[in-house]
C-alpha cells in the first residue's frame, strides 16, 4: 500500500514532531512518512529535529508575503507539491486559513495541551494554558487531539487524557507532566488517522477497528 504522506507544522521545540518521529521509526506508526516539516519561524529547534531525522524542512513565515491570502497560496502550493495527504499541528501557533482547512478537511489534526473546550482558543497556547489552569484552580487538565476547523481549538475531539493538577504545581511543572501525556496522545491519533480508523459523525468521532 502506497506510504501516506505527512507534513508536521511546527513554531517551536518541537517535542511533539520528535515524538512523531521516534513512533514512525519504531514501527508504532506504519504506513506514513513525515514528508516535510514546515515551520512559521526561523531558527527554531523543531526544525533542528526534522534535520536530525533527515526530513526536509522549511520556513514558511506571513510576513514574507505580502498578504495572508499570497502567504496560504503559497502554503497550499507546497503542501500540494509534497503531494500531502494528512498535516499534523505539533506546536503551530497560527490558525490555518479557511482554504487549507477546506482543501484538507478532517486530515488535519492538532494537539492542545488542556482538556478541550477549557482553557482553549485564541490567546490560550504554551505555558498560557497552564497559567489560567493553575489560576482557576482546577482539579483536572490535560491533553487534546482534535481535526482542524476555521477557528481555534474547535475541532471535533479525537482523543483526550485528564493529567492531575497537583498541590505546589506550578507552570513548569504541570506543563511538563501535561507534555508527556502529549507525546503518547499525538502519536497515536496520528497511528489511527493514517489508519483509517477515524470516523466523524457531526462532533462525534469514532475510532473504528482495524481492518484485519
Ligand atoms: C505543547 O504544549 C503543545 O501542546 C503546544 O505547543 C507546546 C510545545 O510543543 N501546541 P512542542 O514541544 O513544540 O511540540
């Protein structure tokens, strides 16, 4: 069977494309490549990584275009030239435009690092999100997979695990625990989405069983 293609959309460290990578090599994840890893900043560690992984990567930043629709026709282009079937959001903190979301719909994926609708949406990325969950005062946060829509965080949910908050947590400390949990979840709804096991029925998705 034809091996899917994957671009990883990264601005940051990059941990959770290295756990993608570490899954794919050990075989946890079959049938797919991490075709391209496209970052919207220079100089960052994910794009150290993918180097690492001998992956191609590039920088795709807004501000080298002269408006954000010239900046998503050219995103669309080289995600088209890649001949990309699914993108995973691992640490991107931009919105996708409207056109890539259409022309990708339920292929893309993200991981946000709280339990999804809480302490989500515009302004609530990184260490952000542990702040307001300390700052509440909840008991339980966690992590989120979900598809992509146009707006932020308001995906149909793919997966979700609770991380416990603890007394004396604090944002390094919470955020670290909340991460590892991250780096199981996002490999795996990467495994069942190039799978084929991912089912959308309204804002249900149902993970379906594997064809023998
Ligand atoms: C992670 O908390 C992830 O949930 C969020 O960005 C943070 C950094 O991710 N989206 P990474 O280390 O760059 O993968």
């Amino acid at each position: 069977m034809q091996q899917k293609r994957i671009a990883v959309m990264v601005s940051g460290g990059g941990s959770n494309l290295q756990a993608i990578i570490d899954a794919i090599d050990s075989g946890y994840i079959k049938g797919c490549r991490i075709a391209i890893v496209i970052s919207n900043k220079a100089g960052v560690f994910a794009l150290e990584r993918a180097r690492g992984a001998g992956i191609p990567g590039c920088v795709i930043t807004p501000a080298e275009f002269k408006d954000k629709h010239e900046y998503n026709r050219h995103l669309l282009k080289v995600l088209k030239e890649n001949d990309i079937d699914y993108i995973v959001l691992a640490g991107y903190l931009s919105i996708l435009a409207p056109e890539i979301v259409d022309a990708y719909r339920y292929k893309i994926i993200n991981i946000h690092p709280s339990l999804i609708p809480s302490f989500c949406g515009m302004g609530f990325y990184g260490s952000r999100v542990h702040k307001a969950v300390l700052d509440y005062g909840v008991k339980l946060t966690g992590a989120t997979v979900h598809f992509v829509d146009e707006q932020a965080d308001t995906g149909p949910i793919i997966l979700q695990q609770a991380v416990e908050v603890q007394e004396g947590d604090t944002v390094d400390t919470l955020s670290k625990r909340v991460l590892e949990v991250e780096h199981k979840l996002l490999p795996l709804a990467v495994k069942l989405l190039v799978e084929g096991r991912l089912k959308v029925d309204g804002r249900w998705v149902s993970i379906t069983k594997k064809e023998e």
